[in-house]
C-alpha cells in the first residue's frame, strides 16, 4: 500500500528569500529562474519530510505494536 504526496510550493522566492543560506547557495536565489527556483525549494521540503518520515514514523508505528517495513524515496515529476 501507498501514501502519495503531491507537493507544489506556490511561494518558491519568498522561501528562499527566509532560507537563505540554509538549504540554498547564497547566489542560486538571485540567478535562477522561477522553475528552478520552485523545484529547489520542493525537492528540500521532500528530503526534509522523508527525513523525518524516517525517524518519526517508525517510533509511532512501534507504540501502536505495529510490525511494518517502510520505504521512503523521492520520485520527481517528468
């Protein structure tokens, strides 16, 4: 079974402009296109998320006796 999570970030300047230097190199905000710019910020908020899919979701799943294998990949849009 599969949980699918589409993400699409609408704000990908504003984040970058309140992240910057946390996860984006100082001049990719000023030199990339908005595409860019939007696929930078979605695939940090995916590898953050799965980050913490992998930590989190294991402890919950173990409270509840749950015995479960759980795999966590990023798949990109074509």
């Amino acid at each position: 079974m599969k949980v699918i999570i589409d993400l699409d970030v609408t704000n990908p300047e504003e984040v970058m402009k309140s992240h910057r230097g946390e996860i984006f190199g100082l001049m990719a905000g000023l030199v990339l296109s908005y595409e860019k710019k939007k696929y930078k910020v979605e695939k940090a908020v995916c590898e953050e998320m799965v980050n913490i899919l992998r930590v989190e979701l294991p402890k919950a799943l173990q409270e509840e006796l749950i015995e479960a294998k759980a795999n966590f990949y990023i798949e990109e849009n074509e």
